[in-house]
C-alpha cells in the first residue's frame, strides 16, 4: 500500500505469524513491529491428582493477559476448550492449571498472549503431555487363601510407593476398602458365595488430620468368588515332574485341616473337568502323582480336601495345566577327527524324517532324544576345512550316504550307543562354470549330490565366484569316495541347468558348460508406412519373452536392409527413404538379446520403394 506522502508500506508475516508494518525508507518515518507471540510452553504433570496439567511459559512484555487453549487434537479441532472461560478472571500470571482432565489422556497446549484492548495475539507451538498419577498402578492382583468370609489378595510391589488401598465391590453390598503399606492384605467381614470385583491402587494413607491421597490409577480388575466352605481354598498348585504315563503335582496345605482329612485331585481333558474326567485316590501330604496318563496328552487338573467320609471341605484350587510328555529314548555317541562344536548329530527316521538335531559337545560326544522306534544318525560338518561329513555306520569307517548308515533301534527310557565316527578329510571337486564360447558365469550353484541311493543325499554346495580374477570358478568340498553329479543350475534369469557325474576317489577339476535357454516366446516384425522416396518408415516389433515368471524380455536391436543388404548407420526404429532406395526392396532385421539366451532374429516382409 502506499502512504499519504507517497511512500511504500509492505505487510509481512513474520515466521511466527506475527503481521508485522514495516515503512521502508521515506521522510523520516519509523519501524514498528507487533507484540511477538508466546513461546512454547512447559507443561508438567500434576501428579497429586492425576488429572491435572502445569502449564508455565515465558512472560511477554506489554502484554495484559494470556489465553490458553488444550485439547486431545492436535489439530485443535473439536474438542478444545479455551481458558479463561467466559466470566472467569483474566488469566495475568505466565502460569495455569488445567484441571479436571482425564488420566492418561494425551492433551496439546498452546498459549496466546492478550493486548489490552482485548486483542489475541498467535498461538504458540503447542505442547503435548499426558495427565497421569506419581505412580504406575499396582499389576498382577493374585488371589490367595479364599474362604466363605475372607480372602488375601496380593501384588506386584510398585517402586517406591507408601501405601495401597484394595477395594472390594459386590453386587447389592456396601463397597469396602482395605489400606496397607505392604503389596498384600486380607480382606475380611466378606459374605460367603459371593462375587467380588476387586481393584487396587497406590495411595499416601491417611495420617491424623491428612486425608489419604491417590496416587495412582485403578489396576485391572479382577473377579474373584467367595467360598461356601469355613476352610481356605488349596492355593500354588503346580507341576513338579513329567513322564510319559505320570505327573507330580505339589500345592500349599490348607491351615487348620482336620487330622482325618486328604486332599483329591480332579483332572480331565478340558478346563469344565467334563471330558474323560478321573479322580484320583487320596493324598495325605501336600504332594502326589497322577499316574495311568496318555502319551503327550494334557491334562487340567483342581486339588481339593476332603475329610475321612470323602466329604468336600474346601472349594477346587485354579486349575494348573499337567501335561504327560512324548514318550523318549536316547541315542548316545561319540565323534573322532575334528572338534566337537564343528559338527551336529541329527537323527532321522528310516523314512527320512528328521527327528532331533544337536550341537556335539566340546567332549565330542552327543545325545539325541528321540521317540522309540529305528534312526540313521548324521554327523554334519559345520566348519570351514575340507572335512567329510558321515554317517554311523558299524564295523566300518562314517557312511557317505543315508542308504549306508546303520540302523539304530530305540527303546523307551534306554540309552543306545550309536557307532563311532570317525571324521576324515574330503575330497575336492574344483572347476569353472563357462558358457559354450568359454566365457565364465558367475552365480551359478553348484550342488555335489550323491548318486546312488533313493534318497539322493545333498553332501555339498557353493556357488560360482563373481570376483575379477576368479569369475566363474567353484570348489565343492568334503566329499568322501563314491559317484556324485555335480549339477549346475544359474541363479539368474537364462541358461539350461546341467548335471555332471563323477567318480570320485581323489581331488579333480572339471569344466561345466551350460548352454543359452532358448526364448519363451518370439515375435515377427513389421513395417510400418508409405514406401515413397521422401517418406520415413517405421517398424513395429514386440520384444521377444524370456523365462516364466516373473516375465523378463529381450533387448532389441535393429537393422535395415536394401535388397537384403545391409544399409549403413541404419540402425533405428525409423528409415527415411532416399533416392537410392526407388525401385528397391527394403527389409528390417531385428534381433533379439538377453544374457543367458539364444540369440535369434526375426526379418520383416519387404516393401517395394516408388
């Protein structure tokens, strides 16, 4: 805008957003700049009461109040609430409360200062914070000891707290409240067959005149009945030893039992102790075993009192999970040769099936756990030398294959010994991988399997190297004497997979050629245009396929021709006709390139040139 005496005034946002006059040079005129806005404020949790929030920030000079904005959008859309209310004192201070929030709730807070003429001035950047209690809430609620009137109910200590209150809450009856400085209490003066809904959380107890303060929110609630019985509910049972057809179980003893009294115990299929459901004989002790179980079933089991007539005195424990485990033998050897750690002990069925696998020991033994039944035992070489892994095998050194090992039967609960193996040298198979010009191919893996036997075993496997020096070049290590194919197959996308066999008694090299894949598909060429001296023709040609999935395609190159030979430098997708093309027949060759593959070509119709 321009000012009375003709010079040029420019408004401006400052970065803040502050509008600020700035007069450039004139007749003596002056600078002016707004109030600048607040600066991001502080704010704290008021952790006294949990829902509430400290907001502090820089005082702005000249300014005659502030405002303050929260709310649970960062956008500071719906949900926002703008202090000072309507009636409410000016807010003159660099400092609030914000109060009456919800605990745990995030809130972003900005702050406006206020001219005084009423005027607000741009927000500040806004802060986010969350209303929340000194304390976490306490976890873990356990329930222990409960009768018809009583119960203790315990927890996860949180750090550094003074104190607890527990309340308890029942459906028709007064709410009680029960305050500890432990992570535990009894709750007492309870009514018998009945649900109580029981929350805990932290608290500064009362202290003569002070009121007990909260200091943390509620824990998880949890559910848990009284009984209808005078004695305490058997409480810690847990699993103490597993077999195939037993568990042990322990559980704490209920105070005040009668002499005459035992404890049952119920285990079934399914949590409603419906499904298969057995009661076992009596237990005088606090301990005993379920016997007579299923192979690797789980079982829930409730403990019980009874008194000398078998007559219920307690209500059933929670229930504890007991599981009968897979029936096992072991299968133990040793190795000799190499260190221990280099290799595993893996155990397959007759069919193939791997069964367990385990690392040998530093000792260079091993021992596999397996059901009963009949096993071939590996002894795979993990190291980095040129070591052959074997089989067990008895009378004799380490089979190569899994048709030569021995058969080791296994029974329930019985060690039996495995032949000793004895871990030798390889032998090595090195070569190159070329193409059918001799050129290396890099990426190629190589698999050295055996081959005799059904199962064709995997002894060894690498990689062609992709280095400069050594492009091409593989060494398949750790084969001991016998036939092998060494296949060959390009990691990359081209080339037919090749398979070599060999027998091997000593370290040989071998070269491995692989032929070009021929193309998936191929596709003819066409021209397009006016055969006219003047005219430019075009071709149309669709890139030839390659592979399956994902498609790849060839690299197209072309070349055009008069009578059949070759024109030079046109090499384009486009030819313009000269007049050394009138009364000839132009062509287009086009060829078809991708590593891997066959190279072929394609040569359009000709087109009469006038």
């Amino acid at each position: 805008m321009t000012s009375a005496d003709g010079t040029t005034v420019k408004k401006v946002r400052t970065s803040l957003g502050a509008l600020v006059a700035i007069a450039l040079v004139g007749t003596g005129l002056t600078t002016s700049t707004a109030t600048a806005d607040v600066t991001k404020p502080k704010v704290a949790a008021d952790t006294t009461t949990g829902t509430a929030l400290k907001v502090d920030w820089t005082d702005v000079k000249g300014a005659a109040g502030y405002r303050v904005q929260y709310s649970t959008s960062k956008s500071f859309g719906s949900g926002t609430t703008t202090l000072p209310a309507k009636g409410d004192p000016a807010i003159t201070k660099s400092d609030t409360t914000l109060t009456g929030l919800s605990t745990g709730k995030t809130y972003f807070v900005r702050v406006a200062d206020v001219s005084d003429k009423g005027k607000v001035g741009t927000y500040s950047a806004a802060t986010e914070a969350k209303a929340t209690y000194k304390f976490d809430e306490p976890g873990d609620l356990f329930r222990s000891k409960v009768d018809r009137d009583s119960m203790t109910v315990s927890w996860k200590a949180v750090s550094g707290a003074p104190g607890y209150t527990v309340r308890v809450y029942s459906k028709g009856n007064p709410t009680k409240y029960f305050t500890t400085t432990t992570s535990s209490v009894n709750l007492t003066g309870l009514k018998a067959s009945t649900t109580y809904y029981i929350r805990a959380y932290v608290v500064q107890p009362a202290a003569g005149s002070t009121d007990e303060v909260r200091l943390s929110e509620d824990s998880l609630e949890v559910i848990q009945a009284t009984t209808k019985y005078k004695l305490a509910t058997p409480d810690g049972l847990k699993v103490t030893s597993q077999s195939p057809t037993s568990v042990g179980l322990d559980w704490t003893g209920v105070a005040g039992a009668p002499k005459d009294s035992a404890y049952k115990v119920s285990y079934a299929y399914n949590y409603a102790q419906t499904d298969h459901q057995k009661t076992s004989g009596e237990f005088t002790g606090t301990s005993g075993k379920l016997t007579g179980l299923r192979n690797d079933t789980t079982y829930f089991a409730i403990v019980y009192l009874v008194d000398a007539d078998g007559k219920r005195l307690t209500e059933s424990s929670a229930l504890v999970t007991a599981k009968s485990i897979v029936p096992r033998g072991t299968i133990s050897g040793s190795i000799s040769g190499v260190t221990g750690s280099d290799l595993t002990a893996t155990a397959y069925t007759t069919s193939g099936d791997m069964a367990e696998a385990v690392t040998v020991g530093s000792d260079n033994k091993y021992s596999l756990n397996v059901r009963p039944g009949n096993y071939k035992v590996q002894l795979q070489y993990t190291g980095g030398g040129n070591k052959a892994s074997a089989w067990a095998r008895s009378g004799s050194d380490g089979g190569w294959t899994f048709d030569a090992a021995s058969t080791i039967k296994v029974e329930l609960g019985k060690t039996t010994n495995a032949p000793d193996v004895e871990i030798k040298d390889g032998h090595e198979v090195k070569g190159k991988v070329v193409t059918t010009g001799g050129d290396p191919i890099r990426d190629v893996d190589l698999t050295a399997i055996a081959a005799n036997g059904d199962e064709r075993d995997v002894i060894s496997l690498t990689r062609s190297s992709a280095g400069k020096d050594d492009e091409g070049e593989f060494s398949l290590e750790g084969l001991g004497n016998g036939t092998y194919w060494i296949r060959a197959i390009y990691s990359g996308d081209g080339f037919k997979t090749e398979s070599v066999q060999l027998e091997v008694r000593k370290d040989l090299g071998v070269k491995v050629v692989l032929d070009n894949q021929p193309f998936r598909k191929s596709y003819k060429a066409y021209i397009n245009g006016s055969g006219k001296v003047g005219k430019t023709l075009s071709v149309h040609a669709t890139a030839w396929l390659a592979g399956s999935y994902p498609t790849t395609r060839a690299s197209l190159s072309y070349q055009w021709k008069r009578n059949g030979a070759a024109i030079k430098g046109a090499t384009k997708k486009t030819y313009k006709l000269g007049k050394a093309d009138k009364g000839k027949k132009i062509t287009i060759t086009v060829t078809a390139k991708r590593y891997g593959y066959v190279t072929g070509s394609t040569t359009s119709g000709s087109k009469k040139i006038s």
